[in-house]
C-alpha cells in the first residue's frame, strides 16, 4: 500500500504561482512532487488549495480568451524595424527607425473554436433533432406518407436505405 502524502501549508501558494505561469494540473503536481490522486484529493480537502489553484488559473484563461477574440476578428499592429547605412569607418549604423501598419486578418479556425463554444446550439457540427412523438415511440409506428410530397416520400426512402445500409455494416 502507498504511503499517503502530507499536505504541506505551502502548497497553495506554490500552487497558484504554477498555475498563474500557465502551468497544467499535470505539471503542477510534478512540481508539487505529488501524485496526481493526491493532488485532486488535495483539492476536495482543502478549500484554500482548490481556490488557490482557480485564482491561479483565471487570469491566464482570461488572457488566452483575450487573445483567441484578436486571432477570430483579426487585429493592426505597428512593425518597427531599424534601418541602417554604412558610416564613414565602413561599419553599419542605425539611421532611423521605420514603422510600417500591418494588419492580420481574421483566422477560420479561430472564428470557429469560438463559435462553436460560446454558441454550441446554433454553431456545433452535430445537430440533435428531437423526433419523439408525445413520448410514444417511432418503433413499429405505421405512418401515412400519402400526404407527403413526391420528394418529401423520396427523401423518405432514401433515409430508410441508409438505414438499412447502416445496420448491415
């Protein structure tokens, strides 16, 4: 049986300073020199250990949303660079400095990872559709497909294929 670790009035502390460098549980409780049930029964423990690690982890979540937002909408910067020219002992020298606007544009994969977490109802890939009836089920239900459109009753046949198509795989 493995001995049980001690818990060590510094590890708040130490805890949130990790985490605060944008460390990940994992290489906190390295750092920590714990195991890694030991870190998360550290957590439900002691209260001031959990809240350190959350005050820890906020500000740098925070900056990363911040910066995710400027990649998704695109952002302007000024690029200074140096301009030199030779001087008289034939050694370069700086002349004057330059600054020229640049502008990055908006990122797809950016604008996507966003939307698809902050809107996941109107912008996740995988749609639900809630098909219950009153909550009876479909199963052995005789429908009447004589009110449906000729297209309506084909798109009908071809869900049923695949269907089937699917259950032989």
């Amino acid at each position: 049986m493995a001995r049980k670790t001690v818990y060590d009035d510094s590890f708040p502390l130490l805890a949130e300073q990790y985490a605060r460098e944008g460390m990940i549980d994992k290489e906190i409780w390295a750092k920590l020199g714990i195991a890694r049930n030991t870190f998360y029964r550290f957590q439900n423990e002691y209260k001031e250990f959990r809240e350190a690690i959350k005050r820890g982890k906020r500000p740098v979540d925070v900056e990363v949303e911040k910066s995710l937002l400027k990649r998704a909408v695109g952002f302007e910067y000024e690029e200074k660079t140096i301009e030199t020219e030779i001087g008289d002992d034939g050694q370069p020298k700086p002349s004057k400095i330059k600054t020229t606007k640049k502008m990055v544009p908006p990122d797809v994969g950016a604008i996507a990872f966003w939307l698809k977490n902050r809107r996941p109802e109107r912008w996740r890939e995988k749609q639900e559709v809630d098909v219950t009836t009153a909550g009876e089920s479909l199963n052995n239900k005789k429908v009447d497909i004589e009110c449906l459109t000729e297209e309506e009753q084909q798109a009908l046949i071809d869900i049923s294929l695949k269907i089937e198509e699917n259950s032989k795989k």
